[in-house]
C-alpha cells in the first residue's frame, strides 16, 4: 500500500510511524520547511523558543510510537520528569508544589493542608488509575463508528458507571478534597478538553491522571524535540518527506474515492498518487479548502461547540525567574466558577484570569543565553465565536498580561517575542481560532466525535485532535495509530 499523509504534526507523525513500520510505501508532504505542525518552535538571538503543546505526559505513548518504526525512542530523543511537574499560586498567598510520584505528592498536600487531605489524594490517585484503565482500550485506544461501540466494551463501560465516571468532574473531585485549591489544582486539567470543571464528565479526570499521577516530563532541547525525533525515525525507516510542499486539494476519482494529493497550484501543481490518503490538518478546515464544496464537515465539526483558545506570549528575555519559580507555573485568580462562566457562557475575558508561566530554560539551560530566560504564557481566551474585538482589543489584553507578569517576579525585558491570539491561531488553520479544537462534551466524544473516516470519501483518513479520540499530546499520537488502522482496513477491503 501506498499513503500519503499530509501533514507532518505529530498526528501525522504517528500514522506514518505505524504505517511504515508495517511495511508500507509512506510519503509525508509538509507545507512548512519543519516538521512539527503545531509543536513548533522559533530560533532568535540564541534562544529556543517553543510555540505548542507545552505539557508532555503518558512518554509511554511516544516511545511505543518510535517503537512503531521499528526505533527505539532514546536514540532520537532524551526526556526527563519534571518536578515538581506544577507549582500552583492561589489568591490568598499560599503556594502548592505538584510533586511527581504519589508519596511525595501526599507529603506535599500533608504540608500544605493536613493529613485528611492528603489521604483524599492517595484514594484519589487509586480512582484515577481504575477510572484510566477503564477507558485506555476500550474508549480512548479505539477506532468507534457508532454509539454500540459504547456498549459492546460493556465490562468497562460498567466499570465507568460504578466509578462514577458519568457524574460531574466537580463534585466527584470534591468527594476527596475538602480544600477548594486542591479541586482547583486537580480539574482545571478539564481547560484542556474545553470545559469547565462543573460541567465536564468525571470520566474526563483521565486526563489529571495522566499528568498528576502518570507524572509530566520535558524533552531536552525543548518540546518541539518530539516531532523532529519521530521524524528523524520514520525518515530512517524509509518515509519520504516532502517539505515546503503545500497540499492545494485531495483529488478524487470519479466515484469519490481518494486518489491522492496535488502539491501547489496551476501549471506547476503536482499530482502525488496514493492509495490511501491521510491527512493531518485541523478536520473541519480541511473539509472546508481541500475537499471543495461537494463533501461538507460532519455536522459536529460545523455546529458544534468549540473549546476555548489563548492568549499565548513566547518570549526570549533578559534576566532569571524569581525564586521559587517552577517549570510550570500556574498563578489561579479569583472566582473560579465565575471566571469559567466568562470565559465559556459569555465569550468574555476572565475578570480576573488564570494564567500558566512555563520556564523552558529553567530546566534546561541550553535553551536561552546566559543570564537569560525562555517565556511561555498562556492565559486561556475565548474563541473567535466570543465578543472580544481582538482587532481592537489585543495591545490592551497583552499590556495587562506583560505587566501582570512583571509583578509576578518573571524577568520582561524582552529581546525576541511572538504573540499568539485567536486570529492567528485561525491563520493557522485552527478551526474558530482555537488549538483545541471542539470541545470533549458528551456527544463530541468517542463515536460522536467527528468520525476518521468519511463513506463519501473511500481512502480518506483523518488523524489529529479534531476527530478520534481528542485533544493533547497522549491523545493526537493514539489519533494517528488509530489513522493507520484505518488505512490498512481500507486497503485490505480494496484489495478483495
């Protein structure tokens, strides 16, 4: 079989890892000089800067998709934990190290708060890992084409059911921790799914799981390591990538079927065959300009509710971080329900926003000058369905952000910096201006997600968070094992 994936993020990255490591022909046309989509990076004036995903977890997924390809992971790739993997700053002036492995996490909730609580964290703990091992195989490592492949799986959908998995993330969150900040420190991982914590499934705390207690980690030589290394991998393998090499359309044959891509435009455009085509970009843009009129989205993709974006700062900037400081660093503001409601109901900025201080060069040196620092800032936003005039409203959002940072103690003297809002996120080609895509309600999970595959469009494969199983790291590397079963089914049909 012949593929061609589109897009060399690391969704397209895995399906390429998975296809040739099965000893299929695999072509990756990128249309960036890089790989890494969204995990990218910029490089100025000696620092090294990433721009992605900025929380690595589950590196047992990552290092079985290197193993996909027949690689082992630690020849293209160091990572190492990170720790303590947050440190989280509340309003009233106390602050709470997230420490990596389960005892030194209760010591630390010991130490903050009091032995009750710390004894809700291992009980807590023990739930997330029975809540994960429910779901792994049979809801998040599995391709679902209908609302029985909820059913058939019915040991560990009941296993969900006894754990109160269909219940509310708050409340169940709640029945460990008495303490409102270790609710808070232990759902706003639901941010990441588009929704609120009083909103969102309790099934949703996988993803706590695979952050709090799997633990979170940090590649040497920043982020965007992920995506060179598996390309490096699969390139070794025998993948072609073709870079700088923009896909213009999905070509069809007559019957609808993939065909294959054309590179570039008008009498220099280049037609690349294939019998199976998989493509990367953001799903329901990618409908939109590369399968032209004829095939529209999913309704899902089109009407469905889309999660929140950011406001994201990247900075190279003179000076070290404040004592204390952390590589992650999450600085809560007040009202936290009200602030979701904001930010989700009303479309509006947070009254008093959370924000996320990631020091990449705290961790690893190499990454920024001497006497200087990496900044990555994110403060959650509405998506370009909300009422903020961004035209309008940026250099005043921006000024508040830079100069609440300042008095947070980080270092702002700026020598290179890009920033990101909604607008440049749907330049990008994300979908309603936001990196993470629609939002994990209910009836946009699993088998109601937008679907892999498209029966209008016979050798047609989508990979990345927009469809199966969802968003982040852990989730788009398993979108793309999923993608490569996909296409091999296809051509396994085609071939009878």
């Amino acid at each position: 079989m012949r593929a061609v994936v589109v897009g060399a993020g690391l969704g397209g990255l895995s399906a390429a890892a998975h296809l040739v490591g099965r000893g299929h022909d695999v072509i990756v046309v990128e249309r960036d000089p890089t790989p890494g989509g969204r995990a990218g990076v910029i490089r100025s004036h000696g620092f090294t800067l990433d721009n992605g995903p900025t929380v690595m977890t589950m590196p047992g997924l990552l290092a079985d998709t290197f193993a996909a390809a027949g690689a082992d992971m630690g020849d293209h790739l160091t990572i190492d934990p990170v720790d303590p993997m947050y440190r989280a700053c509340y309003p009233d002036g106390s602050t709470l190290l997230v420490r990596h492995g389960r005892e030194a996490m209760a010591e630390e909730i010991r130490r903050f708060a009091d032995e009750r609580e710390a004894d809700g964290f291992l009980r807590f703990a023990e739930w997330l890992e029975r809540l994960y091992r429910a779901e792994i195989d049979s809801f998040i490592d599995a391709n679902l084409d209908s609302p029985l492949d909820l059913v058939k799986p019915w040991r560990d959908g009941l296993s969900l059911l006894r754990l109160g998995g269909f219940g509310r993330l708050d409340r169940k969150v709640a029945s460990f921790f008495d303490d409102q900040r270790l609710q808070q420190i232990f759902s706003f991982q639901s941010m990441y799914a588009g929704l609120a914590p009083y909103e969102a499934l309790a099934l949703y705390a996988v993803i706590t799981y695979m952050d709090s207690v799997e633990g979170v980690y940090v590649p040497r030589g920043g982020m965007h390591r992920m995506a060179t290394g598996l390309a490096d991998a699969v390139a070794a393998a025998g993948v072609d990538f073709r870079y700088s090499s923009p896909v213009t359309e999905i070509v069809r044959y007559a019957d609808g079927s993939a065909r294959g891509v054309r590179i570039g435009d008008g009498d220099g455009s280049e037609l690349v065959e294939a019998d199976v085509v998989v493509c990367n970009p953001d799903l329901p843009v990618a409908y939109r300009d590369l399968l032209g009129d004829d095939v529209e989205a999913p309704r899902r993709a089109r009407t469905g509710k889309y999660s929140p974006s950011c406001l994201l700062w990247v900075a190279g900037v003179r000076g070290l971080p404040p004592e204390g400081a952390t590589h992650h660093n999450i600085h809560f503001g007040n009202d936290w329900d009200g602030s979701f409601r904001a930010l989700i109901d009303d479309g509006v900025r947070m009254p008093d926003p959370s924000i996320l201080v990631t020091l990449h060069s705290l961790d690893d040196p190499t990454l920024a000058p001497d006497g200087s620092s990496c900044l990555y800032v994110l403060e959650p936003t509405p998506n370009l369905e909300g009422t903020i005039d961004w035209g309008r409203e940026r250099d005043r959002i921006m000024g508040s952000l830079r100069r609440r940072v300042g008095d947070l103690g980080y270092p702002t003297d700026v020598v290179v910096e890009e920033i990101y809002d909604p607008r440049d996120w749907e330049r990008m080609g994300m979908e309603r201006g936001t990196p993470f895509a629609l939002a994990h309600t209910f009836f946009q999970t699993g088998p109601f997600r937008p679907s892999n595959v498209d029966a209008r469009v016979p050798g047609l494969v989508f990979t990345g968070s927009s469809t199966l199983p969802g968003v982040g790291v852990p989730m788009v590397l398993v979108s793309g094992k999923l993608a490569a079963e996909r296409a091999e089914q296809h051509h396994a049909r085609r071939g009878r």
